[in-house]
C-alpha cells in the first residue's frame, strides 16, 4: 500500500471513557475481517491497541507519529495517549518524576498491558516516531511465544571512551522499550501493576527483568530505526525504515530541525494540518 492513498482516511472517532481513542476501520481492514471470518479463525475481530507516550512539550510530535500510523493501518486500531495528567486523575500514576526520566512517559509506558486489560496485543510508541508504512506488517511478525517484542538495539559502544575522551555510558537494552509489542495477556506480563509501575526502578523496568531472555522477541531494527544510529544500505531495500525513531529530538524542535529524515516528518506534519478529509483525526488533539 502506498502511503498517499487518500482512501485510508476515513477514520471514525469513537468517543471512549475520557480518553481520545482513534479507531480505523478501513475498507481493507473490513475485508481482511471477513477473510478473518471466513477461515474460521477469529470469531472477533483483531484489533490492535497502540498506547502512544504523550508529553506536553512534544504534542505536534504525538499528533504526526499517530496520523503517520493511522493514514497507513489497513487493519483496525485503536490509538490511545499515556498521558500522564490522566494516570494522575485516575490514581493509577503517583510516583514523583526523577532526574533521569527525559518524558512524562518514562515509567508510565509499562502500563501498556494493564491498560488493555491484560488482554491480547498492544504496542506501545514514544512520540517521537513517524512511521512510514502499514501496521499491519509489523503485526504478522507477532509470535504468540513471546511476552514482549521489540528492536534489539545494541548500544555497545566499540571502545569504552569517545574521540574527545568522555566515557562513554552504557545502558544495557537502550531504547528497547522505546517500542514494545507487549502479549498482553501472558502471565508474566500480570507483574506490570500500577503497584509496581510506580515503585520499581528504571533499570529493572528499561530492560524487561521481570522476562527471561528466551520471552523477549526480536523486531527487525527498521521499526525503530534510530535517527543517527541506525543506516540505510542503499544496496539492500530491507534496510529500509519502517518507523523512523528521532530518539535524540526531532525537528519539532528549533535545534533539531535539519537532523536526518526531518523532511519526511515536515512532510507528514503538513499533509497532517492539511488534510481536509482526515478532519476526525484532529480530534486526537489534547487540550
Ligand atoms: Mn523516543
């Protein structure tokens, strides 16, 4: 599917509890559930949930990444904020923000599965991502075997200091958790209570130690392709984003507005301010 197909647009806003969900349901979406149906495979629908991490001083970053996802899904989704201010309200956030926490989503993002009621898949998003092609792909790498899956990035560096002499720090699992498909309901999943979400360290949290090694699915990396670290060959087409990730800020900031691939954001950001046809998709925006 391309991305600029205008047919893709017709979202329906479905108003749910407080929250701003988003759901899509395409043509094509409907008619991959009748095929669902007619193999006599799901009696319901799949429906993928995706949490997005939200963050005030990033908010046209959230609108772009969730249009991005929205305008290309050819399955149904629905598309949720972790806002922070709402986790408050609703008592299932209160631990006090740490100096190491860059977003308001740091620690709140890991109740992704308590959230969808520890049932089925969902994926959790930073905000900082813009993706470039259908969902659905990345949902038939899903393997039911698995409690989370995600991009095994490695940050190892090659020598333990910089060229300017600064000791490099490494963070084991770095940005793993920046987009994580979580099988909701597997039971070692249930230990992601707001109890612990709010009381457990970053560490233990950042690199999945309530999994074992063997329950931590791999993602090919071009689902999270880390805007300065990750490469392009242009000799092999797998290399390819998939979801462009501007882990270290995106040109939604003034100082990063010429990084790598800030023209596809701009683009999208336009075509998303534009977009006449997508007017439903606007009411995503949080006040
Ligand atoms: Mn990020």
């Amino acid at each position: 599917m391309s991305s600029n197909g205008n047919g893709c647009l017709k979202a329906n806003v479905v108003a749910e509890a407080a929250d701003p969900v988003i759901e899509t349901t395409t043509r094509s979406a409907a008619a991959a559930e009748e095929a669902n149906l007619s193999n006599g495979n799901a009696a319901k629908s799949f429906k993928l949930k995706i949490f997005v991490g939200y963050d005030p001083r990033e908010d046209l970053a959230y609108e772009v990444c969730c249009y991005s996802i929205l305008k290309r899904s050819s399955i149904p989704v629905e598309v949720h904020p972790i806002k922070q201010s709402d986790l408050r309200s609703k008592g299932l956030y209160w631990r006090e923000r740490g100096p190491t926490e860059s977003t308001e989503f740091s620690f709140s993002r890991f109740l992704t599965p308590f959230l969808a009621n520890f049932e089925g898949w969902a994926m959790f998003v930073d905000c900082d991502f813009l993706y470039t092609a259908d969902i659905k792909e990345l949902t038939e790498l899903i393997d039911e075997s698995y409690a989370v899956m995600c991009v095994h990035h490695d940050y190892t560096p090659k020598d333990s200091t910089k060229m300017d002499g600064v000791v490099q720090t490494v963070y084991p699992r770095k940005n793993w958790s920046s987009m994580v498909l979580y099988n909701c309901g597997h039971p070692k999943n249930r230990i992601l209570t707001p109890e612990l979400v709010n009381s457990q360290t970053g560490a233990f949290l950042h690199r999945f130690m309530w999994l074992d090694d063997n329950e931590i699915g791999s993602i090919p990396f071009v689902w999270n392709f880390l805007v300065g670290h990750n490469q392009v060959d242009e000799n092999d087409p797998s290399t390819a984003p998939k979801a462009i990730h501007y882990t270290t800020g995106g040109p939604w900031f003034e100082a990063w507005k010429n990084c790598d691939f800030a023209d596809l954001w701009v683009k999208e950001m336009e075509e998303y301010k534009q977009d006449k046809e997508g007017v439903s998709l606007k009411k995503m925006v949080i006040h």
